[in-house]
C-alpha cells in the first residue's frame, strides 16, 4: 500500500470532521464518539469534557442543526498530527436562534484512520467578543456533575 499523501490526508480529514457534524445534528452519539480518539477531548463553558462524558454533554446540549464550514488544517506531509479551526454555525431547531463561533481542533493519525485529539469552542458573541462559552451554562453539566462517582473507600 502506498503511503497517503497530503491531499488524501486533507480529504480524509474533511470527511472526519464532516462525520462529527452529521452525527452531532442527528443525536448519535456513538457515531460522534468515533470519531474521535480514545483519549479526546471536547472544551467548552469553562470545563473540558473527556470522551465518556459526551453522552452527558449530548444529551443537555440543545438540538439543532451543526453546519460547518471547511477548517483550515495545518498538516505537513507524511505527518501523524495536525491542526485546524473550522467555523460553525449553530441553529437550534425549535427556534431557529443561531450561535457561531468555531472549533480549534488537533487530530491524530491512528491505526483506523484521523481523528480528533482535541476540539475546543470557541462563541463569537454580538459584541464581537471571542469567548469559550460561560462556565456552568445553565443545562450544562460540569465535569464533577458528569463524572461518575468515585468508589468509596472502606
């Protein structure tokens, strides 16, 4: 087999990103979930979320539709990391209110293909202001809210 080149890498990483919008929009979770590294990671409202919490985060997050635009990757040939912001537009579907903002992202090259290592939001607000959201949004569970409970000792 022939080793990828940058372009296969880009296409590859374009459709992996395209995945995590599909499967967000639609409520899969265990779709989402793949596409990301066993370690990932999702940051947003002052907390970063690791992969066993997204069911947690899925579920209070509101519905909508996640339309993204094409991230900007930097990836050097033959590479197994790379980096990218890619631009969403957020509209939740009984309302049709919109948020915008964008992900900053790092995939990893893995033995089943790019993935996601890291993805953080970031809002663009009214004012203009960039921010990572508002710690503990209401209906948001916080990383101690979604973690399981430690056993308890004897």
């Amino acid at each position: 087999m022939s080793t990828p080149t940058r372009t296969d890498d880009l296409v590859e990483i374009q459709q992996l990103l395209a995945k995590y919008a599909v499967t967000i929009t639609q409520g899969d979770v265990e779709g989402l979930v793949s596409v990301f590294t066993p370690d990932g990671t999702y940051s947003a409202f002052g907390e970063i979320y690791p992969l066993d919490r997204f069911p947690v985060l899925v579920d209070a997050a509101p519905k909508g539709l996640f339309m993204t635009g094409t991230a900007l990757v930097d990836l050097d040939e033959g590479a197994d990391t790379a980096s990218g912001t890619q631009p969403l537009c957020f509209i939740e579907h009984s309302k049709h209110d919109m948020r915008i903002g964008y992900y900053r992202d790092n995939y990893q090259r893995t033995a089943d293909g790019w993935r996601l290592k890291t993805r953080a939001m970031t809002f663009i607000r009214r004012s203009g202001d960039h921010d990572h959201g508002r710690p503990h949004a209401i209906g948001r569970p916080t990383f101690d809210d979604a973690a399981p409970a430690a056993p308890q000792q004897r």
